[in-house]
C-alpha cells in the first residue's frame, strides 16, 4: 500500500500530476497542458496589458512630468462638492503651471465646475482644493442631480486632458467611503 507521504513526495519531485496504475480511474495529463487550462489565453492577456499601458500612456501624456495623486471627493449639505487633487511635479528643474478643473453635469448639462491654476516647483506636491457650490441640498442641486463627474488637466500653453471620469453613482459611492 502506497503511504500519503510517499504519494506527495513523488507529486512534488515530479512537478506535474503524478497518476499511480490502479489508484485512480483519470488518464494522465501533461502538466503543460494543465497549467495552459489555468491561465488564461495569451491574447487575454496581450489585450489587458495594451490597456493598462495605454491608460498609463494617456495620463502621461494628459500632463507630462506632473503625477496625479489621490483624488479626495467629500460632499457637504450645506457646502457644496469638493475634490482635493494632490499633484506632484516629477521634472527635474522646471516649475510648472497646472490648470486643474472640476465640473459636474446633469441630465441638463453642466451643474457647476470650478478650476484654478497651481505652480508646481520642481520636485514638489501641491493639494489643489475645488469646490462647486451649487451642488448640494441647501443649494440649486443636490448630489442625486450628478450623472457624470469629470476632472481635468492641462499646462500651461497645452490642451486639456481628462485625468479621470466618474459616473453619477460611481461618485456618489465614492464620496460616501
């Protein structure tokens, strides 16, 4: 009779299944073909990689040498909607001049946006703090009326960029945390 650690043993220096004759009634696999069933498909793969590096390429691009921090997205009742956007500025030497902007729409349009210009030293982080105020429930909408949240870049003498998008309900979970 074949002991448990005898078994484990012989499944470990082998490296791939280990089938003993008469102990058990499966066929024998290739251990390559096992763990080709495990993974997912190389084209999977390749697909997810290219999108992450694609993000990675457009945020860059959106504001080169400036890096986007944590997004802080808090809700009062009585003041408004505010985003708090740390930047960090990753050149060498030069201070940059970073346009940042915040805008809300609803089923209507716009609802309110605000947006302010922030110089970065090289090197250094800034928190850029934006508030809409007429979003909330002593004001003309509330945070309900948001669909779509949308923050935006750019730097001085460039065009605006999309540095990340919130739906409605995406937003409101995430003022909530």
């Amino acid at each position: 009779m074949i002991k448990r650690r005898t078994l484990i043993h012989a499944f470990g220096a082998v490296g791939g299944a280990t089938v003993i004759a008469g102990c058990s009634g499966a066929e024998s696999t290739d251990s390559s073909e096992a763990e080709a069933e495990s993974e997912p498909p190389e084209e999977v793969q390749t697909q997810d990689q290219e999108q992450d590096q694609e993000q990675d390429t457009q945020q860059a691009n959106a504001l080169p040498n400036i890096t986007v921090g944590s997004i802080n997205l808090t809700y009062g009742f009585s003041s408004g909607l505010r985003a708090r956007i740390q930047l960090t500025n990753e050149a060498e030497e030069e201070t940059q001049s970073v346009y940042t902007q915040i805008e809300a729409y609803g089923d209507d349009g716009s609802i309110g946006s605000d947006s302010t210009w922030e110089d970065l030293a090289a090197g250094f982080s800034s928190e850029v703090d934006l508030n809409i105020e007429s979003i909330g429930s002593l004001s003309d909408y509330d945070i309900d009326d948001v669909t779509e949240f949308v923050i935006t870049g750019r730097l001085r003498g460039g065009e605006s960029e999309t540095i990340e998008t919130f739906s409605g309900e995406a937003l409101r979970e995430r003022v909530d945390e």
